[in-house]
C-alpha cells in the first residue's frame, strides 16, 4: 500500500498555508500519512512547475520551487510508464463506456495509482474526480490543525 500525491493535495496545503489561519507545508502534511509510503507522479511534478510559472512575484515563485525541491528530495517521483500507459487506456476506456470522463491528467494520477497498486491522495477539489475511478482507493487529505 501507499499513496500517490494529487496536486490538489499540494494545493489545499498552499492555501491553507497562505490564508494567514495556518503555517502549513507540503512535507510536514504528507509525514501525517505515516506508514505508508508516499509517491509523486511526474505530471504532478510539472503541475506545480506550472504553478511557479503562473506566481505572482520572485519571492512567491522562489517559495514554490523551494517547496517543490523540498518534496521531491522526501518523495520519490512516479514515471508514466508502459504499463502505466496501459492501465490510461483501459481506465478511459471503462470511464468513457460509464460516461464519467475525469480531466486527463487526474486519470494519469489514477492510472500511476493504479499501477502501484496506491491510493490517491487528494485535496477537496480533486476528489469528486477520483472518486468516480472505479477501486480506487481515494484519501482526502485531512489537516491536523
């Protein structure tokens, strides 16, 4: 078992973080899901080199990549392999037949989950997505505040 890293995770924690209410980040949220382990599939990766891209201000686009060096030195990154590749194609064609198409790259994430044999780890945003990826193992991410 273990759980793939949705970037609506990432993003609940950042908002959270820059709502002033808490001082959150992205490492300390993932080591409050102890004992399993934790991926971060490359598509997440390059959603949140988007985010850096898209920050408003040096200092908010350093903070970002700070925390994106910091993440992927703690979690290991999840590639989008062949057989990853194979369990996209299936998953959309199963989603498409149940007329419950998720944006593509939420069904990488499943598919890399999958593959794993992981949960998704997913923020509020993400979850009405996930959760219509039939057995999958879907985590809200919950803060202990």
């Amino acid at each position: 078992m273990g759980l793939v890293v949705d970037t609506s995770a990432l993003i609940d924690v950042e908002r959270a973080r820059f709502s002033g209410k808490h001082e959150r980040d992205w490492i300390p949220q993932l080591s409050a899901v102890a004992g399993e382990p934790v991926v971060v599939p490359v598509i997440v990766l390059a959603e949140m080199w988007a985010g850096v891209a898209l920050a408003e201000g040096g200092s908010r686009q350093a903070a970002r990549r700070k925390r994106i060096e910091a993440l992927t030195s703690h979690a290991p990154l999840a590639e989008f392999d062949a057989m990853a590749a194979e369990t996209w194609g299936m998953l959309f064609g199963e989603l498409s037949r149940l007329g419950t198409l998720i944006p593509a790259n939420d069904l990488t994430v499943a598919a890399i989950a999958k593959r794993l044999d992981y949960g998704v780890l997913v923020g509020v945003a993400g979850e009405r997505h996930f959760r219509k990826v039939p057995k999958l193992r879907v985590e809200l991410l919950t803060f202990n505040f």
